[in-house]
C-alpha cells in the first residue's frame, strides 16, 4: 500500500519552462519533507514543512503543505538542467517511533 | 566529507546464501535507518535504530536482520538472500526522532540476487 502518491511520475520538459509536481495521500502527517536523488546517489533532502497551509521556498523552487496536512506540492520556476532528478516527497508520522514514509517519485528531466 | 558511508557498493549473490550490508557514519547520531529502493515502490522502511542495541522492524522486515554494537555501525544481514530481495538498499541517519529532522542517505548499495 502506498501512503503517498506522487504525479506524474515522468517529466520531460525544456530549459526555462516552469512545473508542478504532486504528492498526495489520503493520511495526515506531522510533517512532509522534500529529497532530490540523482542516479547512483542517496536522497538529498530538499525542505521540511510542519504546519498546514506552509509556503518554503527555497531559490527557485517553492514547497506548499496542504491545509489540512494530506498534500503537498513542488513548483519550480524557470527550470534548468541542472534540476534533472528524482523528487521524492516523505510523510512524517509521529505514531510510536517517527517514520516517514516515501512516495514513489516524480522523476524530472530537463532538456537544455 | 561523507558522513556516513555504505559498503560495499554493489554486491552479486546467489539464492540462499547469507550477505551483509554495511552502514557506517562518523556524524555521532543516534538514529540509523535502512530502507530498500525498488521501481514503483519508492523507498520502504526493513529495521531501524534507536540507539546501541536498539533495533525495531520497518514495514518490509521479513527476511532481513540488524545488529547495531557500535553507535556508528548498522548491519544489515540478508539471512537466506532469495531474488525478490534484489533491490538498491539505503542507509540513513538522523540525530533526532523528531518529525522536523530528515535524513541522511548514504551512496547506497546495489544488491542483485541471482
């Protein structure tokens, strides 16, 4: 079962254009973090949001948490090669020991 | 200025033999985790650590075992290894239990199962 669900899931674009991507679940969270993983590396972990209706932004990139703390979203402005990844978002819970759970990514190719 | 480093890299085995995978971190912190990496899948929790000789299962634990003797060493033992257990096993630590703190990954190690 995948608590978090994340779209698309491929992306192809050109150098400049800007995107959306998604991460939703049905199941609240304590809090929702951000990792980029390039090939043959670990997630890097981008940001953390914790409280609902939470804006980051971070560059060129901005993170939203849903009010009511189901979903989040990854906008990036004027995208560059150099985004070229795997986005992965993360769910904390805080039932028994603190876990996350992980989506299955949105991976992002950009074209110069 | 790797923190925290996994070995080995990559890894062939054969059905039913028993393998280790290594995490190793220099960072002092108390949490160790490790995950597995498959297509579609995302990144599922095996075991984590909480602390020398604190260990508890994740959500795909079946098949899989942890030792954790040293605060900077966590093992991961593959007791039978069988295919489906071909994945890209990660290894990550935090310094707190805290839903504000993320991880750390480390390289990861690419395991096939023959």
């Amino acid at each position: 079962t995948q608590l978090l669900e994340q779209s698309p899931q491929f992306l192809s674009i050109q150098e400049g254009e800007n995107l959306t991507v998604y991460c939703n679940s049905s199941s609240v969270f304590s809090s929702l973090q951000w990792y980029r993983q390039e090939p043959g590396e670990g997630p890097v972990l981008l940001v953390t949001v914790v409280t609902g209706g939470e804006v980051k932004k971070l560059k060129r990139l901005t993170f939203q948490f849903g009010d009511a703390r189901k979903d989040s979203s990854l906008h990036i402005t004027a995208a560059q090669p150099g985004d070229t990844g795997l986005y992965l978002c993360a769910g904390g819970t805080q039932i028994g020991f603190n876990k996350f759970y992980f989506g299955s990514g949105t991976k992002l190719n950009v074209k110069p | 200025d790797a923190g925290i480093t996994q070995s080995p890299r990559h890894k062939v085995t054969e059905t039913g033999t028993p393998v280790t995978l290594r995490c190793h971190q220099t960072e002092n912190h108390r949490y160790m985790y490790w995950y597995r990496q498959d297509p579609g899948h995302g990144l599922r929790l095996i075991h984590y650590s909480y602390g020398v000789k604190d260990t508890d299962k994740g959500e795909v634990s079946d098949g899989y075992s942890v030792s954790r003797s040293k605060t900077e060493d966590f093992l991961l033992t593959l007791e039978s290894a069988t295919s489906s257990q071909t994945s890209v096993y990660f290894c990550a630590i935090s310094e707190s239990s805290s839903f504000n703190y993320g991880y750390t990954f480390g390289s990861g190690t690419r395991l096939t199962v023959v």
